[in-house]
C-alpha cells in the first residue's frame, strides 16, 4: 500500500548516490596508494623464467634494511615491500641468488624496482626503476693481470722498495668480499718486514669505506676507493673481472700469484 506523500519503506533502505561519493573516493585512493610505492617503503616487484618457486635472501650492507629478509616466488614472480629510512641518498640492496651469486643495485626511498630474467642466465637480469646497477661481472676491459708477468704500472699505488706487494679488491656490496681486508690484516702481521698491501673498494657509498678505515687496528695498509664501482680505471687496467680477488708481486714487480683464495692461492707463496 502506497500513500501519498510519504515515502515507502524500501526507500530508506537505498542510499542517496551523494552519501556513496566519500566511499568511493576513499576506495580510489586506497587503491592507487596500493599499486605504486609509497612514501617511506621500498616496493620490488619480481618476474622470473624457469624458477616457479624459490626463495631469494635480500638485504641492505649500507642501511637501507635493519634485517636480512626473503623474497619468496611462487609461479615465478614475487611482490616485496620493506620500510626504508628516509635519506637524500640511494642505498645499496643485494639479492642473493640460490646458488650464491648477487644482484646488488641502489635505490632511493619510495622507489618501486622491477626485475625480470631468466634463472637459467642470470648475467642477463634486467633492473628498472634502480639508480644504478652494480654487476657482480663488468664489462671486458683488459685481460686479467697474469702470473710471471710485470704488474702493469700506476700512480694509485705507492711501491717500497724490497717489499712484496699485496693487493685486493673487494666491496661491501659483494657478499664474502669484505674477507679481503681480513686476509690482508693477517698476511701484514705475519710478513711485517717484508710486505706492504694494498685494498681497492668498489663501494660507491663513502660511509662505507669510512668505516672499514675507522676499525680501531694497529696493522695499517693503503686503501683507495674512487666510488666509482666497476667503472674506475684501476679494475680495467690490471683487468679485474670479479671480486674478491687478490695478486701477489714480489720486489721486482713480477706478479708471483693471483686467485679469489688466500689460503689456496697466496698464502703458499708467501711462506717461500
């Protein structure tokens, strides 16, 4: 039964269209915030080719994550966020591949990465949205400095006379690199008199290397670092292709060993 001027019952049951506008503009930003980053936060959003399912470890050695956390995919791809402080300048994040290889790139807060590659060539991953990609491999410059052969010169390095001379590269970036500073350490205590050494970083963060060299040590070496990656002009002219990676040369400026290993590949030669 309807009656004339008063409003049926179902009526006060349909909402006016006006009172829906705050709803759907709410919803609107709800979903734009949702599909890009956001303030504050670091979003990585990932597509890979044979690698349905796996688990990738990521972490920041300048900062930019407290922790250490995983990227997990499932059917090849992965979307990851991370809270990020806020900086005027990029930090450098590192994936870690499941057979231990890296991916290392920087990137300011609020940045969304993409990712996509294929796990049967990793080289050949393509990063967007970085502000810079640090490849664990540069490009072929010169070829690798080889044994039996004189250390090419330069004016980086400053040789004492009748001393041996060890060098070695390494990065904070590259898991297990820094190891270069320890074996360096050691082989300096053991040989005092006659060796001096030599460490290149390819950090292009300068606090990073600052607090390599604040380490409160008695045993002291010449350090550099350009902060210019893989593209300083020292790694294409002794063609240093990988880090870590160490070279041993006698008083003669002949290079005596080469190799990733102290252990294996230096430390036998300095004990002659």
């Amino acid at each position: 039964m309807y009656c004339k001027g008063k409003r049926p019952f179902n009526s006060f049951l349909t909402p006016s269209p006006f009172l829906l506008i705050p709803f759907f503009i709410l919803s609107l930003l709800f979903l734009l915030a949702s599909c890009g980053p956001q303030k504050g936060r670091l979003r990585i959003k990932g597509e890979f080719e044979n690698l349905p399912q796996a688990d990738l470890l990521i972490y920041s050695p300048d900062g930019g994550m407290s922790v250490v956390d995983t990227l997990h995919i499932v059917k090849g791809r992965f979307d990851f966020t991370t809270p990020v402080p806020d900086n005027p300048e990029p930090f450098t994040f590192v994936i870690v591949y499941p057979n231990f290889s890296t991916l290392s790139f920087m990137a300011h807060t609020s940045s969304e990465i993409r990712i996509k590659g294929d796990a049967l060539s990793l080289s050949q991953v393509q990063v967007e949205g970085a502000d810079s990609v640090l490849a664990d491999h540069p490009k072929l410059g010169r070829q690798p400095v080889v044994v039996g052969k004189r250390l090419p010169k330069s004016k980086i390095i400053r040789r004492m006379k009748n001393k041996w001379l060890l060098i070695g590269f390494w990065a904070s970036w590259k898991h297990g690199s820094s190891t270069v500073n320890y074996y360096v350490r050691q082989a300096l205590r053991d040989h005092s008199d006659s060796l001096q050494a030599f460490t290149y970083s390819l950090d292009v963060d300068p606090t990073m290397v600052q607090k390599m060299e604040a380490i409160d040590d008695t045993t002291r070496w010449q350090t550099y670092c350009d902060y210019r990656g893989w593209q300083g002009p020292l790694l294409s002219r002794f063609g240093i292709r990988n880090i870590p990676y160490l070279i041993l040369v006698n008083p003669g400026d002949t290079v005596v060993a080469v190799g990733t290993n102290y252990n294996q590949d230096i430390k036998p030669h300095l004990k002659k």
